[in-house]
C-alpha cells in the first residue's frame, strides 16, 4: 500500500511538471490566456512562451513551432498607423498570414462554430480589448495553422482566418494582444513587420525590451525632435524648476490627460466624427474638428510616450525650427508654431529669453447631447539663473471654453508677474494662442484612448487610415 502511494505521488509530480514543459519559459511572469491552452498546443506539436524575447527562447532555434507573446508589444499596446500599413501590405503579399482568436467565455454564447466574418468582427468589438487576440504567422507555416486553430478552439475559444486584405486589417488594428507563431522561416523573414522583426531577438541586459534607445535610427529619430522633456519638470506657482537643460527646450509643450466629470467608456470614429460613448451605450458628440488635426494629435500623443517627452515644437535663437515628429509637414504644427511665435508680441519690456506654452488641466464633460472641454494653460516666459536653470519670471494663466470658443484670463503668477500690469496685451494674447488650448485637449483625449482609459476600437481602423498631411513644415521663420 506504501509502495503504491508512493507510485501514485511519482506520477502526480511527472504530471504537474508535464503540465508545465510546454512552457518554455514558465519562469517568465504568466499570461492567462497562453497559459489556458499551453497543454493543447503542448498536444497539437506546440510550444509556448510567455515572453518570447527572454534568452532562453530567443537564442534557441525552434525545434517545434512556438506561440508566444513579444517583449516590446504587451496586452493593450494596439497598432499604430505605419505598423497597421505594413502588415496589410505583408498580408496583401502573400508573405503572411492572421488568425484572430476570442476566448470561449466571449465567443461561446454569441457565436456558431465557424463563423462568417461580419458576424465574428460584431463580437470581437463587443469583447474588452485584453480579450481580442491576433496571431501572426509566415506563409511557409500555413500547413501548421488548422492544428493551431483547433488546439486553440477545443472549448475554449472561436478563432477565424480572415481572407482579405482589410478584414486582417480590421482585426489587427484593435487586437489587444498580438501573438505570432516563432518558426524557423518566420525567424528568417525579411520583411519590415513589427512582429516578425522581434523573433529571435533578446532581451537588453537590465532592460525590459529588445530595442536600444541609443541605436543609430532611434539617434537619427530623436534628432529632428524637439529636445526630449517633461513639462513637470519647469515648475510651477509654488515649486521651481530643477532640470538643468530645462533652459535649452521653450516653445510649446502638451502633457496633460484627459480628465472626465462623466462615466465615459469609448470613443468612437465615424463619418469624420468623434464620440464619446457612456457604459448604458448613450453616444455624446465630440466637438468638430478638422479629421487631419485629430490624426496629427493621436500621433503626437503616441510619439509622447514611446519617447517620454511633452515637447511640441522649439524655435531657438537663429529662427531654426524643431518639431515633433508626429507633426512634420502637418496644418496642425504650421499652426502650432506660428502660436509659439506670438507671444512676445503681446509683452513689453519683460527682461526674459524664452516663452513656453504648457497645457495644465483638460476636462471634458458632457453637456445636453454633446461633450464639451475646458482646457486651462500657461504662456510662460523664462530666464536662466547663474546655474543655467529656467526660471519662471512671469506667467499668464488663461481657460478656455469649447461651447463658446472663448479664452479668458484668469492669473498671473511668478516673481515678475507684476510687471506684466500695463506692459501686457493680456486679450490679444489670449486670443493668439487660444487654438493651443484646442490642441492640447485633443492630445489629452487620444492620450486617454492610448492608455487604455477609453476603449477606441470602434472606427479605430478608419481613423489609423487617415491622411493627416498638410501644409510643410519650415525649417527656418
């Protein structure tokens, strides 16, 4: 009886360790819905790892295939514009193939078995984002795919191969999690898609992510930007700035998030418009706005944070004029800097070097049928001290109003803000750098939508589609 318990322990400790070898990387924190199905794809010829770009996965060539996740593209990191164009372009190839997969708790009640593509693309929107999976895989693997999609929809879940060009599309653009099928030929692809360009690359040493700030692309990138910088970092009324280089950057500068006084869960793209959805599915429209202002400030909100810099446009000394990438050769940034240009304008005999434009509060709310915002900012003028840091002098607070399109001003502030009194067109400036006020909440908005506050999957695909391009962008004023 000893002998036979003893057998019966062995076995149950072989079988929680089998349960565990179809992870490659078991070590690596979990993600739930790879780790739901690891035994039937450990049973269909796959493996799985939760992080494929760890060492131990990434520098060993795949004797099985492997599903898996990527460092650099974690749950709720959707698609931006040129990835979006590549894929579809890649897929239009015939160089790769998709599979879009929901999980049973989502897709059981709701869907047939195999269902049509309108029917899927209804309950894949209706899902919460952490729930819509995308798997990526090479062309060479296709022999593969059906095993996958059975091990994967063997109770659990609804996967659908979509055919065409824009149904992969519109599945990837609002997919919350991107997977992709590591295969030897998907490791040897040439192509430039995010996905297949991560395969087989590890982990920096210290660092969460294969990618190296300081290569020479991401150096050739960061050259034409305005100096990278937070705008907490130039103080306020009550607390000084401390960053040294603060007095390199001016111009104008957007940090801010959205702040909602109603219960808002969506945003919505459709027929060139914006809206806010609440939870009962009540729709509020947004303000109107040109659509390629708004594409222009979803980028910029985007390249915000992969770079961690507030920084919109700086004009130095000799007139030489940097702007954020997102905004090059846009109406939006045109604009933009013609506003970082008006502030002196408006100010007399103020002995100060630099004028900085910041955003400071943005509230959107809903007001009859329609949401509104008010956004509040700062035109600042700065003075480096004897250590080079920026100081605030003096600075003009203003509000405005989406409903009424007006800017009031509402405070001075800073050691030299008496000094504005009499010397200071406080109506003409406000007037002149209203629209930055315009910018600004937009920007907080699609920061809100790329945090994941709202869900902005709905029109998600059109919205990544449009042309922002307008006037150039001068090099020199």
């Amino acid at each position: 009886m000893r002998r036979m318990w003893l057998l019966i322990s062995l076995g149950l400790l072989l079988a929680t360790g089998f349960s565990r070898a179809d992870v490659l990387d078991a070590d690596s924190p979990v993600n739930p819905l790879l780790e739901s199905v690891s035994t039937a794809l450990h049973d269909a010829g796959f493996d799985v790892a939760y992080n494929l770009n760890v060492p131990k996965v990434a520098n060993t060539e795949p004797r099985r295939p492997r599903l898996g996740a990527l460092a650099d593209l974690p749950p709720l990191r959707l698609p931006l514009t040129p990835e979006l164009l590549e894929w579809e372009a890649a897929f239009a190839r015939g160089e790769i193939g998709a599979l879009a997969w929901l999980p049973g708790s989502v897709a059981a009640p709701v869907l047939e078995e195999s269902p049509d593509f309108a029917q899927f693309h209804d309950v894949w929107l209706d899902a919460s984002a952490q729930e819509r999976v995308f798997i990526s895989w090479h062309v060479e693997d296709a022999q593969l795919i059906e095993s996958l999609r059975t091990a994967l929809s063997n109770g659990r879940a609804v996967g659908i191969r979509p055919q065409q060009v824009e149904q992969a599309g519109r599945l990837y653009a609002t997919a919350g999690q991107r997977f992709v099928v590591d295969t030897e030929a998907a490791r040897d692809y040439a192509g430039a898609v995010t996905e297949f360009q991560l395969l087989g690359e590890q982990l920096r040493r210290g660092s969460a992510s294969v990618l190296n700030p300081e290569s020479r692309d991401a150096r050739r990138l960061s050259s034409r930007e305005p100096e990278v910088f937070l705008k907490e970092g130039l103080g306020d009324e009550f607390e000084a700035s401390t960053i040294p280089e603060i007095i390199v950057p001016g111009g104008i500068a957007f940090g801010e998030d959205a702040v909602f006084k109603n219960e808002l869960v969506q945003l919505i793209f459709e027929s060139d418009r914006l809206w806010l959805q609440d939870a009962g599915g009540q729709r509020f429209s947004l303000p109107a706005e040109d659509v390629g202002t708004w594409k222009a400030s979803f980028d910029f909100a985007a390249r915000s944070e992969i770079i961690g810099s507030d920084a919109v446009v700086d004009i130095d000394e000799r007139s030489r004029v940097r702007i954020s990438s997102a905004l090059e050769d846009t109406d939006a940034g045109v604009e933009l800097i013609r506003i970082d240009t008006e502030p002196f304008k408006y100010v007399q005999r103020l002995d100060v070097r630099k004028s900085v434009i910041i955003d400071t509060e943005v509230n959107f709310f809903v007001r009859d049928a329609y949401t509104e915002f008010a956004t509040e900012y700062e035109v600042r003028f700065l003075q480096a001290d004897s250590v080079r840091i920026a100081r605030t002098q003096a600075a003009v607070v203003y509000r405005y109003e989406s409903a009424t399109q007006v800017v009031e001003h509402v405070d001075i502030w800073g050691p030299d803000g008496f000094r504005l009194k009499g010397r200071t067109d406080f109506e003409g400036l406000g007037s002149s750098t209203a629209n930055a006020a315009r910018h600004a909440a937009w920007v907080a908005l699609f920061r809100s939508a790329l945090n994941g506050e709202l869900d902005f999957s709905r029109g998600r695909y059109e919205f990544m589609k449009v042309d922002k391009a307008g006037r150039s962008t001068p090099s020199r004023l």
